[in-house]
C-alpha cells in the first residue's frame, strides 16, 4: 500500500544560480559565453591593462609637473614634460597673435560658444534667431575682429594667426559652407538637367579623386591663376575654400545616399499634394534624408577636423603646425618634449571628435521615431 503525499502550501522560492543572474552572470554572458571568446577576451584585457598602464605611467608616475627648463625633463628615466605644455599653452590657443589683442580672440570663443550652444541645446528658446546671429552676424563680426583695419582696431595679419584659433576656423568655416554646398551638389547629381547633372558628377567625382592635400595646393598655388591680375587672396582664404569645397565633394555623397534611401512614395505622395519641386525636397524629402545620414554626416565633420592639420603643408601654423613650432625651442628641446606635445595634441583632438560624436548619437535618439536600425 503507497502512501502519497499531497502538499498543501508552495515550495520555498530558490535563488537563481550565480551563473544565470548578478555580476557574474554579466561577465560571462558579455565577455566569456564561449571558450574560445574567453581567451579572446582575457588576451585583449590583458593588453589593454598593458597600454593604460605604460600610458599612466610614462604620464602621470614618471611626469615631471615643475620645471624651469628641460634639465628635469631629459633626466634618465623621466616621463612628460608637462612644463613644456604649462609654458606653451597661450601659443597653442592664440598663435602668434599680438599680446595686447587678444581681448578679440577671447571675444570671439565666447560669442561662438555662446551663440553654438544656443543652437545645440534643445531646451534654450529663440533657435531662428539663433541661427542668423551664428550663420550670418557671427562671421561678419569675426572677420573685422580678428583681421581690424577698422573701427579703431589694428591690423593682424593672418600670418600672425595660429594655434587653435586658425583650427576652428579652418574646421567651423568649411563644416557649415559643405552641408548646403553638398546638398545643392547632392541635388543637382541626381538632376534630369543632363548639363547641371553631368557638371556636379565631375566636381564630385574630381575632388573626391584626389587627396586634401593636392587641394590645398593648387589652392595655394594655382588659385591665383583664376584671378584678375595683381589679385592674389590671403593663404589662409585659400585654405578655407580649398577644404570648404574639398568637404562639399564628400558631403554631397552622404546627402545623395540619403536621398536615394527615401522611398519612392513619398516623392509620389509630395507631387501628388501639388507641391513645386524646392517645396518637396525642403519640406519633405529633405528632412527625412538628411535625419537618416546623421552618423555620415558627423563621420565627415569629425574627419574634417583632422583633417585641418593638413594645412602645414602650406606654411599655415594651425594647432599642430604650432605645437611643432614649439619643439624647436632649445630651452625646451628634451627626450620627452615631442611626446609630451603630441599627447596632449591628441587629447584635444579626441575630445572635441568625441564630443560631436556623443551629440550625434544623442540627436539620433532625440529624431528616433521608433525604426529599428
């Protein structure tokens, strides 16, 4: 005879294995879900431990922070020679612009951030008016400022620009003129006008052919040729257009891609309402392709602002041209000073890159409107 038993009140609750829920969990789900992809991952840690160890090391551990000169900083065994960037600092943001003047500069970081972070921060009112202070008011008042010649201000030749100063120019100046320079290129690529398609494909096709340095070349050296005699613009001019026009080519493509990904039907749908064909493209089209290419049109604006070092090439100091000026210092001249000057250069570039990168992602998530990419 068996006797069963019948339970009258639920079992106790158990808790999950460490290997299911918890820390635990997480770091074999991400790092070791198979074998093969824990060694992996063990291998990589291990260097990257490796790489930030050896970097803060050499430094912070190792640095030299006080310094008169380079004597501290070519001792055996030294680290950075931060000094070297504590003394070099105001040139790499103003260049060789005049000591006395650089009230002007400071004046125009100032409206400039000011006036982007209008724009940027969704939650700040007036953006229209926003906008024509930074697109329109803000470079007029830039170029008397920093050039003079006017109102009372002295002349400053942009032979005496430098540094950070000439970076964002280069870079603000030819990542605003390329997005509507690219669209109208963009457009016109795509034009059943044989004549206005076949001359934005040549542009497009011919810059995009050759590197930014050929441009800034035969920008500096050929421009000359195409102007009335007697007439040569400033080299720094023509650096600004040679990279503004070099950046349309490749913005053109990001927006032409974008357009091509909108579907047939809201073209259809837009004619169908009776609108004109510039009403379509700005008020339908447009918007809807230039939200899709977000991320290639930040790819370029980052690339772009590298890419402005390029511009040595042609005797123009911008912040790299500047901070290689400054190796050539003999009482700074060192081991360490190249090292020293080249991380801290690369430091600046990533955290602006990194910046427009982390806003791009955060506008995306802002304009999602629930598709799945």
């Amino acid at each position: 005879m068996s006797i069963a038993f019948v339970r009258t009140a639920d079992a106790p609750l158990l808790p999950a294995p460490p290997t299911v829920v918890g820390w635990q969990a997480a770091l074999r789900h991400r790092f070791m879900p198979t074998p093969l992809s824990g060694v992996a991952s063990i291998v990589v840690g291990t260097l990257l431990v490796w790489v930030l160890w050896t970097i803060l090391d050499w430094a912070l551990i190792r640095a030299v922070f006080v310094a008169p000169d380079r004597v501290l900083c070519n001792a055996e065994g030294a680290g950075a020679c931060w000094p070297f960037i504590g003394e070099k600092l105001l040139q790499w943001v103003y260049g060789f612009y005049p000591h006395s003047e650089r009230w002007r500069v400071n004046i125009v970081y100032l409206m400039g951030a000011v006036s982007l972070a209008g724009l940027l921060i969704p939650r700040i009112p007036w953006k229209g008016w926003n906008a024509i202070f930074f697109f329109v008011i803000y470079p007029v008042i830039t170029f008397f400022l920093l050039l003079g010649g006017r109102f009372g201000l002295t002349y400053v030749e942009t032979s005496q620009w430098g540094g950070m100063l000439v970076t964002l120019v280069l870079a603000v100046t030819a990542i605003v003129t390329s997005v509507p320079i690219g669209i109208l290129l963009a457009l016109g690529r795509r034009s059943e006008m044989r004549v206005v398609s076949l001359l934005c494909t040549l542009f497009i096709e011919v810059v995009r052919g050759v590197p930014l340095v050929l441009v800034l070349f035969m920008a500096a050296n050929m421009f000359p040729l195409f102007m009335p005699p007697g007439v040569n613009p400033d080299k720094l001019l023509k650096a600004v257009i040679g990279t503004a026009l070099f950046a349309s080519a490749y913005m053109a493509e990001v927006i032409r891609g974008g357009l091509q990904a909108i579907p047939k039907g809201q073209y259809e749908a837009s004619q169908a309402l009776g609108l004109p064909y510039w009403k379509m493209m700005g008020l339908i089209v447009m918007p809807q392709a230039l939200k899709i290419v977000i991320p290639g049109i930040v790819n370029n604006f980052i690339g772009l602002f590298k890419d402005t070092s390029l511009v040595t090439v042609v005797g123009i100091f911008d912040l790299l041209g500047i901070v290689q000026s400054g190796f050539n210092d003999p009482k700074w001249a060192s081991a360490q000073t190249g090292n020293t000057g080249y991380f801290a250069l690369a430091m600046i570039y990533w955290v602006f890159c990194f910046g427009m990168s982390r806003y791009s992602m955060y506008i995306e998530r802002k304009l999602n409107t629930g598709h799945k990419r």
